[in-house]
C-alpha cells in the first residue's frame, strides 16, 4: 500500500512540475512574441518613414521637372 502512495506523490509531485515549466515556457515564449512584435513595428515605422521620405523627394522631382 506504501508503494502506491509513493508513486501517487511521485506521479502529483512530477505533475507539479510540469505546470510550473509549462507557466515558465508559456511566459518566456510570450515576451520573445512581445519583443519580437515590438521589433517589427519599428522597422515598420522605419521603412514607412523612408518611403515617404522617398515619396516627397520624388514629387520635388516631378514639379522641378514640370517647370518649364
């Protein structure tokens, strides 16, 4: 009887343990999606700057070209 009770604290304490990793793994995984979204959207607003830089400078171009 000692021995199913062992394996019963054993098997819960082994359960335990996988939840708290799971927790951990779940959190670290959500702070690399984070920074990773963070990441992206400055490169986003970095490019979309450019590009509009880009664009600005092309309709300079367009109106130096259009005087006569």
């Amino acid at each position: 009887m000692m021995m199913i009770e062992d394996f019963k604290k054993d098997v819960n304490s082994s359960f335990i343990e996988i939840q708290e990793n799971t927790g951990k793994q779940v959190e670290a995984f959500k702070e690399e999606t984070q920074t990773f979204l963070k990441e992206l959207q400055e490169n986003i607003t970095k490019q979309e700057k450019e590009l509009n830089k880009t664009i600005q400078n092309l309709k300079v171009e367009i109106e130096t070209i259009r005087k006569p």
